[in-house]
C-alpha cells in the first residue's frame, strides 16, 4: 500500500522515512504528484494546519495521505514561535535568523525559566476521506547558545529532558527514539499497522 508524505520539507521526509521503514508502506514523495497546490498555513493551530497539509494533497492523489504541522512553543514567550515556527522572524529567513531570534528574547532569561517543547502533530487521511490525527510532544529547554550541526530548525538550540546536549549535538539516533516527531509517528505506524491487518477483510482499502 502506498502511503504519501504530504510535507516539503526535506528534513521531516529524511526522519518519517526511516521511521516508516520496514511497516509495508511504499512512501510516495509529494513532488512525485502532479498537481499539489502549496497550502496556507494560516490555521490556529498545529491540528488545523496539518489537516489542511492532509486534505489538499489527499485530494490531488487519492492516496493514504500522511502531513504534519510541528513546532517549538517556549513558555517564557508564551507560546511562541508555535504554529508560526517556520515563519518565526519572517519570510524566507533562514534557520539561523530564526535561532538568533529566539536566543535574543530569552538573553536575560534563567535557566530553570527557559522550558520549552516541540511539539507535532500528523494527521492521516485514507482514500475514502478518513481522518485520524496524533500528537507528540517531546519536552526540553532552549540553551544559552547554538551547538551541533545535526537535524534542522532550532534543533541547535533545543536540550531534550534528561539530555545536557541539544538535539543538533545528539544526532539522530537519540532523535529519533524521543523527539515529538518519533513520538506522533509511532502512532501512525501503530494505526497504519491496524489498517493492514484489516486489510484481507476488507477489500475497500486499497
Ligand atoms: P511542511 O509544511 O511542508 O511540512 P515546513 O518546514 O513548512 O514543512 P512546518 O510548517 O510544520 O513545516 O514548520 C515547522 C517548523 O518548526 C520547522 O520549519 C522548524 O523551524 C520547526 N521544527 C519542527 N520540527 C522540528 C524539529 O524536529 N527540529 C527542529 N525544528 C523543528
């Protein structure tokens, strides 16, 4: 069965592909399909957004559809970046702009103040237009300064619960045990799993 990753970003294809790797799912790319409109991101919320991912690629494709909407929300800013992560300092800045951002507005800010999650939300829609979501979330504080040149976003700046080092200085292998993303994609694997064990019985899944 063919499963399509609704995202454009090439770091999140690089983390669900391994992930997914071994399930049975034939991952189809999003620039494999002809006709994939770029999406607004301008929902309240990471479910909106992903769904929104979801919905218009599945739409186009007419494939088991898999998108997600993720992000950092740092207590000491409210919240913030959330769902604006990527857009965070702007348009079109790069990953380093946006970590230079973030560590500016948190300069006088003490260590046990500066909490912070990533979180992710996937949502799959299958051919006949069902929908489920889950949700990860992978807990940490923002450092002092940027280390590590693993991963991306603000993976330099990000110190996982129970680590000393940042995402970007622990590399993938912790990464991918315990970030938001591993943790929403368990999930879907775990739902995906269901889907093709059902699949005998139910010749309407394709
Ligand atoms: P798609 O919408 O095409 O999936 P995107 O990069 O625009 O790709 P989002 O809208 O979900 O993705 O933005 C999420 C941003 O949050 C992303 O660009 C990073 O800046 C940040 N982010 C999300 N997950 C991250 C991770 O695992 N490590 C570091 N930064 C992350």
């Amino acid at each position: 069965m063919k499963l399509l990753l609704a995202t454009r970003n090439r770091n999140k294809v690089i983390e669900m592909q391994q992930a997914l790797e071994g399930t049975g799912w034939q991952v189809v790319m999003l620039s494999d399909v002809k006709g994939a409109p770029e999406v607004k991101e301008d929902g309240a919320t990471f479910e909106e957004n992903a769904l929104k991912k979801a919905r218009s690629a599945a739409q186009v494709s007419g494939l088991w559809t898999l998108a997600e909407d993720s992000g950092l929300e740092i207590d000491a800013l409210g919240g913030e970046p959330g769902v604006r992560s990527a857009r965070y300092a702007g348009e079109g800045v790069t990953d380093g702009e946006r970590i230079r951002k973030v560590l500016g507005q948190l300069v006088s800010v003490r260590d046990e103040q500066r909490t912070a999650r990533f979180r992710c939300v996937m949502c799959v829609i299958d051919p006949a237009g069902g929908e489920r979501c889950f949700e990860g979330r992978c807990e940490g504080r923002i450092a002092h300064n940027a280390g590590g040149s693993s991963g991306f976003g603000y993976d330099p700046v990000f110190i996982p619960e129970g680590h000393e080092k940042t995402f970007a200085e622990l590399g993938f292998a912790v990464k991918g045990k315990i970030s938001h993303r591993a943790r929403a994609l368990q999930q879907v694997i775990d739902y995906l799993g269901k889907v093709q064990g059902l699949r005998p019985a139910d010749p309407g899944i394709t």
